[in-house]
C-alpha cells in the first residue's frame, strides 16, 4: 500500500490526487474485511476524468462504478493507445497518458465489460518550431543550416507554396528568386537539385543546365520524380532523381500550383486567378480543365483514396472535390469573410489561405498568408491544423503576430508563411517566406 500511495502521490495534480488516494486509503483501512470486488457479472461504468486535457505524461483520475483493483484484469484505453494504469480500486484509477494519444473518449476494459467516458480527453500537444535552413537574408548561398541563403522575398511578389519531403525526409524547396529547385538532407545541409541561380529562362537539362523562371510549387509522385510549376514559363516539368528536368506540359493558364494523384499517377495543376481552374494532366502533353471558376485556387492536394482538397484563396475557405465527379463541398471557413478564428468547421475564419498539406490521417495543414506582399496586415501568421475527422480549426503553430521566433506552439512567430509539407512521420515543414527560411515542427 505505501508503494501505491508513494507512487500516485507524484502526480502532476498533487493537491487532487493526493485527496482522491486519502479516500482510498480510508476507505481499504476501515473495510479490510469487506473489501469491495469487481463483479463481472455487472456492467462498469466511468462518471468523470479528471483532468480532461494533457499532453504525454498525464495522470488522469477515473471514478465509476464496478472497477477492480486487480490492474491485471483492466485495459484502458485512448484512441487506440494503451494507457499505464498505476493502481485502482472498485471505484477508482489512475492512469496515464501516452504521448501522441490525440484526442477522443477514454475507454475501460474489464474481462467483457467495456465503459466509454462521456467526457473526451483533449490532449494537448508541445509542438516545437526550429529553423531548419536559411540565414534570414534574400540571397542565394548553399550550405549547413543557417549559413544558407534563399530568395522567397527578393521581389515581395513572389508567393512560392512549393515545399515536400521524399521518403528519405529529404526536404525540397521552389526557390523563386533564384529560379531552381533546392534540396535540404537530413543534416539541413541545402544543395541546388535543378536549376541556375544566377541565370532566369527555359531550358531542359540535368541539374545547373536546366533553367526555371518563377518556380512555384513542386510535388513528388509515386516514382521519386519531382514536378514543378513555373508561371514564368507557363510549364510544368518532370524531374528526375538525378535532377533532369523535361518540360512535362503547357499551362493552359499560369500554373501555379501541383499535385499528384498517387490512385491514378495523374499530375493536376491550378491557375491562381479571380476565376482559376483545375487541370489534369493524365501523360505528357495531355491537359483537360476538370474544375473552374475558382475564386484565387492557390495550394492544391489529394487524399490517400483520390479526393482533391483546395485553399481558395480568394473565399478565404478550404474546399473538398471528391474523387470521380468533382463534387466540391466546403471543408472550413466562411466564404468571403477573412479572418483569424478558431473552432468549428463552420465558425472557422481563414485570411487569404495559401499552401496546405495532408498527413497520413487525413488532417489538413495550412499557411496562413497568401498575400500578394506577405503583408503583415494578415491577421493570419501561422500553420493553421484541420482535423481529418471533424473538420474543427485550430492553430498549429504561429499566431497573428509577425515576426521571427523559434519557440514552442503559439509563442512561435513566423513571417508570411505561404507553403507547408509534412513527412510520413507527421514533422511539419514551413516555407516562410519573409523570413527567408525552412522551419520546422516537431510534436512532443
């Protein structure tokens, strides 16, 4: 019993826990010869969780009814994960929470008996923002880490949203105003994949041969080849591995934006106008509009399954067009009313939203500022989260403020953030663009 008592008293809600184990203790003391057993013949039941929001480590107080004080014998549960029980008693455990459990309804397994709490547990993660690559300064310099240099904001025009990440967690980078495609390793050592730097135009080649204009937005396809879009040009290339580039199509309109459909292979480019359109190209020189009159489509991306998602830049809104037909329907936002708010899918405001990103459980990403000038007039200043389930809005990292800061969640400032990626192991990369950086960001 001290054992018990020593280790639940190192709880993260002292005060709380200490008084709830008091009443155990008493309660175990006065009945030794009485003590309560769970009776598997009755159903269980959880009345509170206590507390109801946590990050990784948390202890958490369930009360209920018909519980056992053999651990042996219970399971619990939180979105899947198994939570550490440290001890319990009929009415009564505590246990604790494991990192990246996310959020939802905590369950108690007792042999066939199951008790779903009423309350969800809303966990809380500790994202953490570092600068991944980049001095700060427009420029072109290839290097470790902060010796290097981009060009996002050599001419505040630019709005580049091109950031991905291959299966080897190697980031690339469209890099406008120095007209080439650059790659980040695993070390943040930056290196030129495709392109001049010191020279803008058109030209196919393997590597400093080849030449961009405006690169805008690249995207990976199931074969490690890189697609890129230059409205400069009015093309989109294939890349290969070895960084050849091959003009792939003409834009029908100024390409700004691609995505690979990975059910189909299909590549699918928008043009950023007042009306832009979607287009597909399912092989080299063959183009068909699928969508239209979109107000602004600035970054596109598909699910897992082939729904195409769209930040409609112009309606301040994220829209879905499912797979097959087209059908759009409208994910979150207010159409054509911009702002900075967080909650429900409905509730939700969005300021000019640009580049967006999908993990692997359908959750969206998004940067919040697509301003044509970065401008720190944008209440929006951050990496906005979508839940892939329910649509609710939050903010991921940043805020409305503009700066530069590396820092932890909301304390994070970020500068016209216009491209976001992340990796299959959920680290969220930032394309910042009058930071003239690559951050990133690591939860837990």
């Amino acid at each position: 019993m001290k054992t018990f008592i020593n280790i639940m008293a190192k709880s993260t809600n002292r005060y709380l826990l200490a008084s709830c184990l008091f009443i155990i203790v008493a309660f175990i003391s006065c009945k030794k010869d009485k003590t309560p057993v769970h009776d598997s013949a009755s159903p269980i039941s959880i009345n509170t969780i206590i507390p109801a929001q946590g990050g990784g480590g948390t202890e958490i107080l369930i009360t209920g009814t018909n519980f056992s004080a053999d651990t042996s014998q219970i399971a619990v549960t939180l979105n899947g994960a198994k939570l550490k029980i440290i001890g319990a008693n009929t009415t009564q455990m505590i246990v604790v929470v494991p990192k990246k459990a996310g959020s939802g309804h905590i369950i108690v397994t007792i042999g066939k008996g199951t008790a779903t709490s009423t309350d969800v547990f809303n966990y809380q993660y500790t994202r953490t923002v570092t600068t991944l690559a980049g001095s700060g300064k427009a420029g072109f310099a290839n290097g470790q880490g902060t010796d290097a240099m981009f060009n996002f904001s050599g001419e505040i025009w630019y709005r580049s949203c091109g950031i991905t990440v291959d299966d080897n967690l190697n980031v690339y980078v469209a890099d406008p105003g120095n007209h080439c495609i650059r790659k980040i390793d695993t070390t943040g050592t930056v290196t030129t994949f495709a392109g001049n730097p010191l020279a803008s135009g058109y030209a196919d080649g393997k590597g400093n041969a080849a030449k961009f204009s405006l690169p805008y937005d690249i995207a990976f396809d199931a074969q490690g080849n890189l697609f890129s879009v230059d409205p400069g040009n009015y093309d989109i290339r294939k890349i290969a591995p070895d960084g050849t580039a091959t003009t792939w199509a003409w834009g029908n309109k100024a390409p700004w934006s691609v995505a690979i459909d990975k059910t189909t292979g299909y590549l699918y480019y928008s043009s950023n106008a007042s009306s832009g359109n979607v287009y597909q190209v399912s092989a080299q020189w063959t183009t068909k509009e699928v969508i239209s009159g979109l107000s602004y489509p600035a970054g596109i991306k598909f699910d897992k399954t082939g729904n195409l998602y769209v930040s409609v830049s112009g309606d301040h809104v994220i829209k879905k067009f499912a797979k097959g037909d087209w059908k759009s329907s409208l994910i979150a936002g207010q159409p054509g009313a911009a702002g900075y708010v967080n909650g429900a899918a409905t509730v939700a405001k969005f300021s000019n939203p640009w580049g967006i990103a999908l993990d692997n459980d359908n959750n969206i990403y998004v940067a919040g500022n697509g301003t044509w000038d970065g401008g720190s007039y944008n209440p929006d200043q951050s990496i906005r989260y979508i839940d892939g389930k329910t649509f609710d809005v939050s903010t991921f990292a940043g805020g409305g403020t503009v700066g530069y800061a590396d820092a932890i969640g909301g304390f994070a400032l970020f500068n016209a953030p216009t491209g976001v990626a992340v990796d299959k192991n959920g680290t969220v990369y930032v394309l910042d663009k009058m930071n003239n950086r690559v951050r990133k960001i690591v939860s837990e």
